[in-house]
C-alpha cells in the first residue's frame, strides 16, 4: 500500500495552520487525482492523496497498480490567497472547504494509519437507518428503499405506501447507493 503526502502529514497540531490557510477537500475530474497531486506538489501546497495497492488478473498475465483510496478526491491545505492557482490546468470540478478541521484531521490520520497497516480494505457508502438508497446492480436495478438496519446494511425496506407496509429485501451492500 501506498500514500503521498507533501510536504509535511497532516496532524492535529497542524489543524488550522497560518490565518487564512485551511484544508479543501478537492473533488478532480475523472482519473485526474495522481496530475492534481503533482500540482498541489509543484505549488509547494500540503496534500494527502492515499493510493491502495490493486491487482487485476487477465487471461495471460497480472498487473499491479496503485489506486486512489477514494476515487476523484485529493485532500489539500491552500492559502486563501492562492486557491484561484488551483484550478489552473483544469483538473479541478470543485473544492469543499472543510468545516471542522480537527474533526477532519483526526479522520485523516485514521485513513492514514488503514492505509499504512497493510489490511485488506474497501470502500463503503455511510449508511444509516431510514437512508433512502437506490439498488444499482442486479434483477432489482433502480429499486428505490430505506436502509432498514444500519448495523447490519445488507438490505432495504420497499414502501408500499397505500398498504402501510414495507418489504423488507436482503441485497448485497455494494448494489446500494445513498440517495441526496
């Protein structure tokens, strides 16, 4: 496994860093996280992209490769005066600022110690009881529900109004998607 940081990790002592500076969660255009890195690294800003190792098997051969942890976003620390520079070679779609910074940084560092354990890991959507979600994989494809036990999100509950009753069906995690 394998992260970039520059030019210094990201800790709680840092949060807010000098007046005017904050950290921005920036969501790049697709497949463009590893150039945006290296921009945030030529612009001499703190940035924190965590790549996970990834193998993929074809028929006559294996190939291994770093990823993005979380596809089409790099995390970054950028004076208010400069964050226009951001933009400049158009891999940027938007920067969130980030609001709680010691929240912020203390889940950095948590993602920062995952990656460097080595386990297995995957991404999951945060599910939560009552979270409308879409089903977006098999015979029940675009199936709209609730989330109906967030301990245990392997199934939604499909309102049938008129009655007052719901059903209850059990479905794969990865076939869900969070609904706005």
């Amino acid at each position: 496994m394998a992260s970039v940081l520059l030019p210094s990790a990201p800790s709680p002592a840092s949060s807010a860093g000098p007046a005017g500076e904050g950290w921005l969660v920036c969501h790049t255009k697709p497949r463009c996280e590893k150039k945006f890195a290296a921009l945030m690294a030529a612009e001499r800003f703190e940035y924190y992209l965590p790549l996970v190792q990834s193998v993929r098997r074809y028929q006559h051969q294996t190939k291994r490769f770093t990823k993005p942890l979380f596809p089409g976003y790099v995390f970054t620390r950028v004076p208010v005066e400069s964050r226009r520079r951001i933009y400049q070679q158009d891999l940027l779609a938007r920067a969130i600022v980030v609001e709680s910074e010691a929240l912020f940084l203390r889940q950095l560092a948590d993602v920062k110690a995952i990656v460097a354990s080595g386990f297995e890991l995957s991404l999951h959507p945060l599910l939560t009881r009552g979270r409308r979600v879409k089903v977006t994989g098999g015979p029940l494809h675009g199936v709209e529900g609730f989330v109906d036990d967030p301990s245990n999100p392997h199934g939604i509950v499909v309102a049938m109004d008129v009655l007052q009753q719901g059903l209850l069906v059990k479905l794969p995690i990865e076939y869900l998607q969070p609904l706005p």
